[in-house]
C-alpha cells in the first residue's frame, strides 16, 4: 500500500483534523509504471491515473464517494434490520368493511372507555316501529384516523382506513379497513378483542328475531332485530301448530339421516289459505322458537331476477329460516302475461331450480305462502320441493274461543256468549279481523260481544281454498 504520493487534501487544509489520507489510498496495483508498454488500453490507464494521482479534487472526489456508499449500506442495512425487528415483534390485524366482525369491533371500539380519539364517526339507527312512532340513537364510532387505546395493559394502534377508489358495489360506501397493531407478545389479545366486540354484538340480538330482507344481491338486517314472537301468541287451528312445530324438530334432529342417504338436508313448507290467517306471523314466532333468524324474500317483488333468487337462496345467513312469500308470483307468468301484461320477474323454471339448488352444509328450512294455492303448479309439490303443506285458512270455532280468551284472560263465560253469537252470525272471518275487533275493544268485552254485527260486514262467507292442494 502506498499513499498517493502527490498532495492530499490535507496540504490543502492543513487545520481540518480529518484523517482523509487514510482513505484515499489507491492499491499499488492502480498504480501504473511509466514503462507500462503504448498500447491503446495503457494509454487510457495512464491518462486515469494521472488524473487521479495528480487532481486532489478527484482524489478527495473519490474518499466522499466512498464514504457515501458506505453510509448508504449502513442505511439501508438498518433499514432492512428495523424491518425484521418490526416484522418479529409487531403484529397487525387487519379487518375489512365487507366482513362481518367490521360492524362489530367498531361498535366495541365505540363503547371502549379507555381510547385516545378525536376523529368519531356517527352511526345512526332510525326505527320507525309499527305504530308509526319514530326513535333514533346516535352512537359514536372512531371515525377514520389513527386511534390508540390501552388494553389490559399493552397499547394497540388502530388505524381506520377508507379507500379513497374502491367503493363497495353492494351498498355503495366506501371501502374500509381497520389495521390494529401490537407488539408480538401481545397478540393474544386480538382474539380477546374480536371474541368481546362478538359478545357484545350477539347479546344486542339475544332473544330477539333478526328478520333479513334482500338488498340487490345480499341479505341484509332489517331494522333491529324484534323481540322474539311467543309460539302462544299466535292461534292457528286445533293442532295444526304442533304438528309443524314437531316435524321441524324431527327434521332437525336427522341431519345424519340425510347425509347418510346423500339427501340434500332441506326441508320445504307451504302455509297456504286466506290473508290475515297468521302466516306470516305463525313463521316469525317458530323462527324464535327455534333460536333462528328469518329471511324473507317476496316474490311478487318487481326486479326479482331468477339470477338474484338463486344467488339469495345459496347465501343465506347461518341460523335463518327462508321465508317464501307469495310464492304464486312465479306462476303469474303464464296467465296474466296475456291479461294486463305484467309480468314478475321470477319465473316458474327459476323458481324450481333455486328450490332443488339449494346446497349448504347446515339445515335448510324454506317456508312458502300463498294465498293463491289454485295457481300454483303440480311440479312444486314435488317431495324435496314442498314437503309438508298446511291450509291456514279463516278463523274455526276453536281459534275464535283462543283468541277472544287471549285478549281477555279469564273471561269463560263472555267467551261462550261471544261464541254463540259468532255462530248465529254464520260468517267467515280471518283471525287478523278479529284481532282488530278485540283491539278496538281493548279490555271492553262486553263491548266486543255487541260489536259483533261490525264482522259480517267485512267477512267472507265462504273459504273456497280449504284444502284444495
Ligand atoms: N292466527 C293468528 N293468531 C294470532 N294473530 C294473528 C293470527 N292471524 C293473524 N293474526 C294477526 O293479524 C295480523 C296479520 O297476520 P299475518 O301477517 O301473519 O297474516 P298472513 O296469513 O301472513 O297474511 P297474508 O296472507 O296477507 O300474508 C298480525 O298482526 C297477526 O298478529
Ligand atoms: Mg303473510
């Protein structure tokens, strides 16, 4: 090794206290002697050593070039090695808009104490209930930013994220992400949070019915989830509850029956009869029953598509019970396509093929009603299709004592009297009428007993769908 023997940076800053000659040293190898033979790359050689030994701005151009690329390594290398360090002892979970426990930890981040927040978000429930009353309740949600919480007793960065591109086609917001990091030996407590914001969420809907209605191609929640229907609460004719309530169970209870035989696991059920009979509500109070929620599709819906019937049927929620309303809409199009030319979007063939397509792992329980049995089909009969079909037709002697005993407990003996007048009366009312008689006459029987006249003038005298199918 051998120092430049021409001047070094020093001799020109003789005060500076940097050492640079030890880094400009060239290998004695770079250097050339003057004997070296006039070829053309001896010649190039000579021209870039004179250059360098005898320009002490290329020279010391040379030591900062070096100590640059030194310093660049370092950098990256420290980059790489914050990475590992970063990648070995800090985790993230990610969680995104269009899965469900999304909805759920915002509503736990929204109800934990102990967060560092100033970005909310609002989320509002609106419910409008039967009775036309409205209530509203605001709940703050963390809004989009970043948000630092501490949970038993390690810190969680939670980053909420909104896709400024991406837009979720189904219900047209933003698409979202919410990022929660923590140290790596803390990563248990993901699984506490997730399983604690499910908790909270499931508990919102205990004991209630979430009903399901279809919104373009997805199930989606309608309102809140209802209080759950008492089986009791709905009176149909002399054991016609229990005998579905029992073949439900039975139902049920085989699923290895099913799999055995490689039977698809469904089962399908058609109330059919006069509006106002307690169908709809008869399914609603054995969704609670069950513990399971309901979704309802009606089929006489305009811009139901065959397509978007067999995607809903195939994606039902865990739990649920299909319910089929109307289901004679299918069967419209034969017969008053050439009446008034409406026409429903669902076709008998799609119809049949959503029923039979049905393919799930779990039970599936598909309810159907009508109130027009005469239009429908033979070939939705068929086994697999309907299996069980139940006429709900207008309230019988035994219904009208059940019902009149529901809205006044006790009262025996103005039940008999109401009876036998009812029967004079000879007429054919739904149990929905007379409910609205009883609600008219809340806690007044007397008054029910003589307003008894009010039902011939919207009764039916006679139930012609009884039985027919
Ligand atoms: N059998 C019944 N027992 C108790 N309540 C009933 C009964 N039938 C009807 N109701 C009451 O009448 C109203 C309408 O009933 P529901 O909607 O269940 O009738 P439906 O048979 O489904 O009628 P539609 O065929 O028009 O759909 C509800 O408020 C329900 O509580
Ligand atoms: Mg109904």
């Amino acid at each position: 090794m051998t120092t430049v023997p021409t001047r070094t940076p020093q001799d020109d800053f003789p005060d500076t206290n940097n050492d640079v000659s030890n880094i400009i040293v060239l290998d004695e190898n770079q250097l050339v002697s003057n004997t070296e033979p006039d070829t053309l790359k001896g010649r190039i050689k000579k021209i870039a050593n004179d250059a360098m030994a005898n320009n002490p701005y290329f020279a010391a151009g040379g030591g900062l070039m070096l100590l640059g690329s030194g310093l660049a390594i370092a950098r990256s290398g420290m980059i790489k090695l914050s990475r590992v360090i970063y990648t070995q002892m800090i985790v993230d979970l990610e969680i995104q808009s269009k899965d469900k426990s999304y909805a759920w930890f915002l509503t736990w981040m929204g109800k934990y104490p102990k967060r560092v927040s100033k970005h909310l978000s609002v989320n509002t429930n609106y419910i409008q209930h039967d009775n036309g009353a409205i209530s509203t309740k605001f709940s703050l949600v963390p809004g989009p930013g970043n948000h630092w919480i501490r949970y038993k007793g390690a810190f969680i960065l939670i980053k909420r994220e909104r896709s400024g591109r991406m837009i979720d086609i189904v219900n047209s917001s933003p698409y979202e992400t919410v990022t929660l990091t923590t140290l790596y030996r803390d990563r248990h407590l993901f699984d506490d949070i997730l399983n604690e914001a499910k908790d909270i969420a499931l508990k919102t809907n205990e004991g209630k019915t979430v009903i399901y209605t279809s919104f373009g191609p997805e199930w989606r929640k309608f309102g809140q989830a209802k209080a759950k229907r008492a089986l009791q609460s709905v009176v149909l004719d002399e054991g016609i509850k229990e005998q579905i309530v029992d073949d439900v169970h039975e139902f049920m209870h085989n699923g290895k029956w099913y799999s055995d035989r490689g039977i698809p696991y469904r089962r399908g059920y058609l109330l059919y009869g006069p509006p106002g009979s307690g169908k709809t509500s008869f399914i609603q109070a054995l969704a609670g029953e069950l513990n399971y929620n309901i979704c309802i599709l009606n089929l006489s819906e305009n811009n139901l598509t065959d397509d978007r019937l067999n995607h809903l049927m195939n994606n039902i929620p865990e739990r649920s019970i299909l319910l089929l309303e109307d289901i004679d809409a299918a069967f419209n199009k034969r017969t008053q396509s050439e009446e008034n030319g409406f026409q429903s979007s669902v076709t008998f063939s799609g119809l049949l093929n959503a029923l039979d397509g049905v393919t799930s792992s779990e039970e599936t329980i598909t309810f159907m009603t009508t109130n027009h049995p005469e239009k429908l089909d033979a070939a939705i009969m068929r086994p697999g299709r309907i299996d069980f079909k139940v006429y709900v037709g207008n309230a019988s002697l035994f219904q009208v004592k059940h019902m009149f005993l529901k809205f006044y407990p006790g009262e025996e003996d103005l039940c008999q009297q109401f009876l036998s007048k009812f029967e004079k009366l000879k007429i054919s009312v739904s149990t929905a009428q007379l409910q609205g008689l009883f609600i008219i006459n809340k806690d007044k029987p007397h008054d029910a007993i003589e307003m008894i006249n009010a039902l011939s003038a919207s009764s039916t005298i006679t139930q012609p769908h009884q039985h027919i199918l």
